[in-house]
C-alpha cells in the first residue's frame, strides 16, 4: 500500500473505533425516553437487557472474529463486521417495541463484537512492513477512552434534542464510508491457503463467556448468590470452560491457541488487560454512583465528570511516542500506568460526603493518565509477541480477557457494595437512599460512601496487582514484520 493508503486507513480504522465505543455507551443516556416511547408500563424491567443484549452477543463473537482474520484476512472480517453492525443499527433505530429493540441490539453486537477488535488487527498490518508488528494500539486505545467518556454525554444531546432513533441512525452514513472506504483502499495480509473453522470451539467459548456474563448480571441482583438458578448456570459456565480448554487442546485449529499462553508476554499482556477491565469498571461505575447518590448530582452533569478523565488519557496518548523517544521501555509505561491508575483509586477510596468536587476531577484526570499508558499499549504489547499467523487471535483475546475482567469486576465489586452498605445500614435498600430524609438520610450517605471507599480500595488493590505483573515484563527482539511470508490482498 502506497503512504496515502495507510493513513487513510488508519483515519478509516480510528472511525470505526469511535463507532464502537460510542455504541457502547451511548445508549445508557437515552433509556428513559426510549421507555417512554415502546412501552411505558413495563419497558424498565427490561432496560438491563438493552445493554446486555448488545455485551453478550459482542463478548461471545470475539475469539470466533480472531480466528476470521487469522484464516480470511482482517479486511474481509472487517467488512463483514461493519456490515452486520450497519444492519443491526437500521433495525434498531426502526424498531417498535422494546422485544424488538433488545433482539436488534443482539445483531448490532454480532457486528459490534468485530469493530474494534478487528480494526485493532487491521491497524497493526497496516504499518510498514518494515516496522514492528505492533501498531495502532496506543492510538486505537486513545480513542477508545475518549469515546466510552463522552459517548453518555452525546447520547443524552441526540436524545433531548433530536429523537432517540438517532443514536442509531448516526452509525448510519459514519458506518457507510468506513464499509465503502475499507473496500476501497484497504489491501492486507491473508492466508494463502483455506483452513477449517473450529465452529465447536467458537460455540464453547460463546456458551462460557455468556454464561460469565449472565451470572455476574443476575447475581445478588435478579436471583440470589446462592440460589438453584445461580449455582446451576455457574455449574454449566464451568463446564463450558472446562470442554473449550479441552477444545483448544485438541483442535486441528484453536480459536484460542494455547500455546499463545507459552510466551511471556502474551500471558501477562491477557492477565494485565483483565485486571485493567475490572478497575476501569470499579472506577467508572462507582464514581458515578458515589456523584449521584452521595453528592446529589444529576445523571447527565455526572457524566461529565468523565471528560477529565478522558482528557488524562488523550494526554498521555500523545505524549507517548516521547516518552518511548527517551528511552522509556514498555514494561516502564505499563508499570507507571498501573502506579498512576493504583494512585488515584487510592485517593478515591478517600472521598467523603464534603469532598471537592474538584478534587475528584483531578483524582479522574491521574486515573486518565494511568489507563492511557495501559489501555492500547497492552494491545502492542502481544501483537509485537504474537506469531504473525496468530495476530488475529492474540489481538481480539486481549478484547475478550478485558470484557471478562470487567464482568468479574461487576459481581465483585456489586457484591462488596452491597455487603459493607448493608452492614452499616441493614434493611435499607441502596436505591432508597435518595428519598429518605433528615437524619435517616445523613446516616445513609454515610455507609453508601464507606461502602463505595471500600469499591475504590479494591479496584486500587487490583491495580497493584497489574503492576506486579508489568514489572515482570522482559524486553524481547525485534519481531520480523507481519506480512513477512503471507500474499497481499489483491
């Protein structure tokens, strides 16, 4: 590909990703008038199911889209990602009922699950061939950070003042040129010869990954920890692993070889990016809770408290290729990350019922910093270790280990929340705080911030806990470059 290709590309692979992320969160601003217009009576007992419709079927795709690339080449699994996300955002910005909504959101994820962790592939071939394999991680992470802040925040303008249809029409002309553009210019590595698909493997890895997900949304909160349907779905997500790891061991073609679990590198780069997932969970979530709750500050004002975050992650992005200039190593970035990220939860497990405002903005500009050294970087980290004719594979575990550690993020830390709230104020839901009164009311706000301090305490343990393991990072060669003994796509 000539230079003006690449970074065409590039600028088509960072679209894509905005896409993504947006999706993602966007819709969660704009729940209450989607209520209010397809079913008003019950439509929010069923507003969990919107979000996770979209996470379940996006989390159980990703090691079946890892293995497209890897056999198909990542421009066909690109397309067909993009396209099948196109068709789930038409279905959804014209359904007409909330079953409707929530199965389109199901077809938007199929795609979804695609988007970014494919163009994370694509982005790395689309270097030089004589660069290093890893690329396009840390600008792809970038971007990535500042779409899951501001994503709430565009939801909530395109639902007050448009329509909230829009929140899926928009993907609609941005996914177009991104589909037209890729067909266009994009000329990649792929497989020379035809290899079978492991499909049992990809039904195994999507059976444990929904059934991870289902029981992390379900329990302590539609059904007991311990109750038959809790303990019975754990069983068979249990039994889903146990018969993928057989799976992969056997396969003629592994969706997720486990021989990638051999190299130093890419077991650390999977382990870190699952701890990262559960902190960047227990710091996002809570703080919104902790301004919501404690501090009394609406639900769209509190999403801007993310901007400053976002802005500590743009930061860092760009000042990344200096600091790589000064001699910086990755296993330094990555360490200094987690110090950073492990810092500011820290200081967030000390926020009380009179804390600044404005301190809490400067707690979530260092967080910032610290996942914009660690969000893209880990990605660059196992491509760059990662054989070329696993580069699929590798980059879209590194995806699937993030969304499981967030999962695992949620149940734990929900149930930490819920334990050490309940013991301070026993009898008393965690949703009825903002309607009590004078005294009662006080003494409420009080648990729910010791309980959220202790949620911040343990996100900042599980970052100290990545930061042992960045430190155990090596330095390795200079890998040989990705296109190196694969044809170009005519």
């Amino acid at each position: 590909m000539t230079e003006p290709q690449r970074k065409l590309g590039m600028l088509l692979c960072l679209i894509t990703i905005v896409l993504a992320v947006l999706d993602m969160n966007i819709v969660s601003a704009a729940t209450v008038p989607i209520v209010q217009d397809l079913d008003p009576v019950h439509g929010v007992d069923r507003l969990p199911w919107l979000v996770s419709a979209f996470a379940l079927a996006a989390t159980a795709l990703l090691p079946l889209y890892g293995k497209l690339c890897d056999l198909y080449g990542a421009k066909r699994a690109l397309l067909g990602a993009v396209g099948v996300f196109l068709l789930g955002s038409a279905l959804c910005g014209a359904a007409q009922s909330m079953t409707e909504l929530i199965a389109f959101r199901a077809v938007q994820g199929i795609g979804g699950g695609g988007l970014m962790s494919v163009t994370m592939v694509v982005m790395a071939q689309l270097k030089d061939p004589d660069d290093a394999k890893g690329g396009g991680g840390g600008a792809g992470g970038i971007v990535g950070g500042a779409g899951m802040a501001v994503g709430p925040l565009i939801g909530a303008l395109l639902a007050d003042h448009l329509d909230w249809r829009w929140i899926f029409y928009i993907n609609l002309p941005l996914g177009l040129l991104v589909l037209v553009g890729s067909a266009l210019v994009l000329k990649l590595p792929r497989s020379a010869g035809r290899r079978v698909l492991d499909f049992l493997g990809a039904a195994l890895a999507a059976a444990f990954a929904t059934g991870l997900l289902l029981v992390t949304e379900w329990g302590g909160k539609t059904y007991a920890w311990t109750s038959p349907e809790i303990l019975g779905l754990a069983v068979a997500t249990l039994a889903a692993l146990g018969l993928f790891l057989w799976r992969q061991a056997t396969a003629a073609e592994p969706v997720l070889p486990l021989s990638l679990f051999r190299i130093p590198e890419i077991r650390i780069g999977f382990a870190v990016q699952g701890l990262v997932g559960m902190g960047l969970m227990g710091a996002i979530m809570y703080v919104m809770l902790y301004l919501q709750v404690a501090r009394g500050v609406a639900a769209t004002s509190a999403s801007l408290y993310l901007i400053p975050m976002a802005l500590g992650m743009t930061a860092v992005g760009l000042a990344a290729n200096r600091f790589t200039a000064r001699g910086w190593s990755v296993r330094a970035i990555l360490a200094s990350g987690a110090a950073c990220a492990t810092v500011a939860l820290l200081l967030l497990g000390l926020s009380g019922p009179d804390t600044s405002l404005w301190l809490v903005r400067a707690e979530l500009v260092l967080l910032g910093l610290g996942l914009g050294q660690l969000i893209g970087r880990l990605i660059t980290v196992v491509q760059e270790a990662a054989p070329a004719h696993q580069l699929g594979v590798a980059t879209t575990g590194v995806r699937f280990f993030q969304t499981l550690g967030s999962a695992l993020g949620a149940a734990l830390f929900g149930t930490v929340l819920a334990r050490v709230f309940d013991s301070g104020e026993p009898g008393t839901a965690l949703g009825a705080v903002g309607r009590l009164t004078g005294a009662a009311r006080t003494h409420a706000v009080h648990s729910f911030i010791g309980a959220v301090d202790v949620v911040f305490l343990s996100a900042a343990g599980v970052m100290a806990l990545a930061l042992v393991l960045a430190l155990r990072l090596r330095p390795r060669p200079v890998p040989e470059p990705v296109a190196q003994g694969q044809a170009l796509a005519a």
